[in-house]
C-alpha cells in the first residue's frame, strides 16, 4: 500500500517505478513487479533510518537516483 500510495506523491518514487515497468515491459504482471519493487527501495531507506540511524536526506536520494539514471543511459 505504501508503494501504491509513494507514487501518487513522490516523484521519485514514479519514475523508479516507471523505470522498473519499463523493465518488465511485456510480462504478464509487470505493474504488480514494478510495485513490489518499489516496496522492496522503500523498504530498504526505512531499515536504514531504524536499524543503522542514519538520517534520510530527500535531495541525496533525488541526486543518487539521476546519477544513477546517467549512468545506465551510457
């Protein structure tokens, strides 16, 4: 639900899961892929904030995420 909810409100979070249903493009459930997906990013900031303490920075997850996007369209 938080995934589902995630990409009405962040943009972020949209384009990941765009991203990821442009990469199951043509299987049978790639909406339900892509959002499983995205629940599995989201899952792993919020261990990181809980478990190991660090602080979430919204402008370094937006700059890791276009660096990232760079690096694959080369």
């Amino acid at each position: 639900m938080s995934a589902v909810n995630a990409c009405t409100r962040s943009p972020i979070d949209k384009t990941y899961h765009d991203k990821k249903r442009k990469d199951f493009k043509g299987h049978p459930a790639e909406f339900k892929k892509a959002t499983i997906a995205l629940a599995r990013q989201r899952h792993k900031v919020i261990y990181r904030i809980l478990v190991k303490g660090e602080i979430y920075d919204a402008s370094r997850l937006a700059a890791s995420t276009v660096e990232r996007a760079r690096n694959t369209a080369v």
